[in-house]
C-alpha cells in the first residue's frame, strides 16, 4: 500500500512563528498536493507539485509556500502563522495517471495561537 | 472553472437500509474522473469508488455504487445494507483536462442509526 506520512498529528504554534509541515510518500508518485480543510469548506487545495522544484498554486497560496527537494517530500510553510491559519493540513500524492487515486495523509490539526 | 457542489450537509441512515448522496459538478472537459471519498473521525481519507468519464457503465464496489449522469454532469452515491462503520464524511471530488487538482465539494456528513 502507498503510505502518505505527515510529521505530525497536532501542532501548536504561537503568532508570527515560521511553521513547517512535513509529508513524505513511499511509492515514487509523481504528484503531490497540500489542502486545507474547514468546516463547511471543504479541502481547498493551497498548492501542489508535479515534479521536483516544480510547484504551482491552488486556489488559496496566501500566507503559504512549498518545498520540494525530493520526489517522496513535500513541505509546506506558513512563513507567519497567523490565527486565521489555524485548520486541518492534508497532504496527498498520486501518479500522473490520476484514474488510480489520490493517497492522502492523516492530516496535521494546526492551531495558531 | 470546475466546481463540485454537494447539497446535502447531512444525511442520516438505519441500519440496513440504503441511501443515496448526491453530488453535481461543472466541467467543459470531455476527458475527467470522479471520485467518493470517506472520511472517519479518525481523519484519513479513504477511497470508496472511482468512475472515469468515457466509461458509460456506473462503477461499483460491494455495497458502494454509483449512479454517474453525464449529461446532467451528476455523480451520486448509494450505499446498501448501510452499516455502523459507514458513519462519516463523505466527499465527492472531481480531477479533468491538462491539470491534476482534484477539487472537493463540501462534505456530507452521514449518521447511521442502529
């Protein structure tokens, strides 16, 4: 099975710090993602990745950037957390061939504080 | 832009019995795929069922299926013989064209009454 593993459960971060959440992925997927999910909301997918160094925006990049050094890590930054940052992190991965389905993580519960 | 509208916050279910949520979306791309997501309190997203666009034959697992419209661009899910387990979220999702965002819709979330 493809695991998607992301560094932590839950995390408390104060105003203004530098915050970086982690996901790495085991089975070489091409494609990863980082959403964010909100009551009533849904995920918003904030931004994702095809490639290594590759990057582009989703629909809500504001206050975040990624890194993307290795195929099997994604990392997503909060450069100032920020209150209203305060949400659930999912991380996921797929192949360029999307019919199989996307893997996602078992999220990060951010709360900015 | 590609939009996946779920109308129905929450649903409730016996035991048993069936039910049916419902999800629409909005594309201009001929080549796309649909998705079910379920997702548990214990948060991991878990993939129920899978349709691809061109298949005209409506995707099914054991007592998952799905009713797939085309033309009225309508995707949704019936769950049989519904089970305490099947309590969650329930997400539809939608991936098409040149890019691979898979885009939500907003979630029902289904009670299953023993």
């Amino acid at each position: 099975d493809v695991k998607v593993t992301q560094s932590s459960r839950y995390l408390v971060k104060r105003t203004g710090e530098k915050v970086f959440l982690e996901c790495v992925q085991d089975m070489d997927h091409e494609n990863m993602f980082w959403y964010r999910q909100d009551p009533g909301l849904g995920l918003r997918l904030i931004y994702f990745s095809y490639d290594v160094k590759m990057k582009e925006k989703g629909d809500i990049p504001e206050g975040y950037s990624v890194s993307r050094e290795k195929k099997e890590r994604f990392s997503l930054i909060l450069e100032s957390a920020s209150t209203n940052q305060t949400s659930m992190y999912l991380c996921a991965s797929t192949l360029a061939r999307r019919i199989y389905g996307y893997t996602f993580g078992s999220g990060t519960r951010l709360t900015v504080v | 832009a590609q939009t996946v509208t779920q109308s129905q916050p929450e649903m409730s279910v016996q035991e048993a019995e069936t039910v049916t949520l419902s999800c629409t979306y909005d594309t201009s791309e001929s080549d796309y795929y649909l998705f079910w997501y379920k997702q548990p309190p214990s948060r991991q997203m878990i993939l129920v069922i899978r349709q691809e666009a061109y298949k005209q034959q409506n995707a099914t697992e054991n007592r998952f299926s799905v009713n797939f419209q085309k033309a009225a661009k309508s995707f949704s899910l019936k769950i049989s013989d519904s089970q305490l387990g099947d309590a969650a979220m329930y997400f539809c999702a939608y991936t098409g064209g040149a890019t691979n965002k898979l885009i939500f819709g907003t979630g029902t979330l289904l009670a299953v009454q023993p």
